[in-house]
C-alpha cells in the first residue's frame, strides 16, 4: 500500500473562501507548466524529498514551503493569474 500527503489550500478572495487539496506531484505539475509558459523561476518549488517523505516534520515543513511557493506566485501576478494557477486553486468555480 502506498501512502500520499495531501495539502490544504485556505483560499480567499473577497467575500469568497474555500479549500482546495492537492498532492506534491500536482504542484510540481503546476511548476512545471509556468516554468514553461510564465518562465517561473524553476528553483521555486520545494524540491521532491524521497527519504521520510511522510515524517511529520517534512510534512509540517513542506507544507510551509508550498505556502510561500503560492503567496510567491500570488504576487508575481497581482492582477490576473495564470489560467493554470487559477485552476489549481479553482479560483472558475468560486469567483466570476
């Protein structure tokens, strides 16, 4: 049996909040795909730890690195996000 770690998104957006989940292999999904189309920084994301992966101080710590990866990538596009980011944190079903 395998075991996975899932992350929970708080997002807000004005009057709007929800949470999202997501598993380190969607974000690196995310990564890869605005490194190509938005040249993202590729060193952005936390890298892949194998080794103790599901420990709860890597959990506790990757899950702070995801969150400054998001808020990152949050301010690099204040205005509009890209349509993959905006998917990722289905930002089309809560805000029109």
């Amino acid at each position: 049996i395998s075991f996975f770690q899932v992350y929970v998104i708080q997002v807000s957006v004005g009057n709007y909040q929800w949470t999202v989940k997501h598993r380190y292999s969607d974000f690196h999904d995310l990564h890869e795909k605005l490194v190509s189309e938005k040249k993202i920084d590729k060193n952005l994301l936390p890298p892949k730890k194998i080794i103790g992966k599901n420990s709860k101080s890597l959990v506790e710590k990757r899950q702070k690195e995801l969150e400054v990866y998001l808020q990152t990538l949050l301010v690099k596009f204040p205005v509009t996000a890209p349509k993959v980011l905006s998917h990722f944190l289905h930002f089309h079903l809560y805000v029109s």
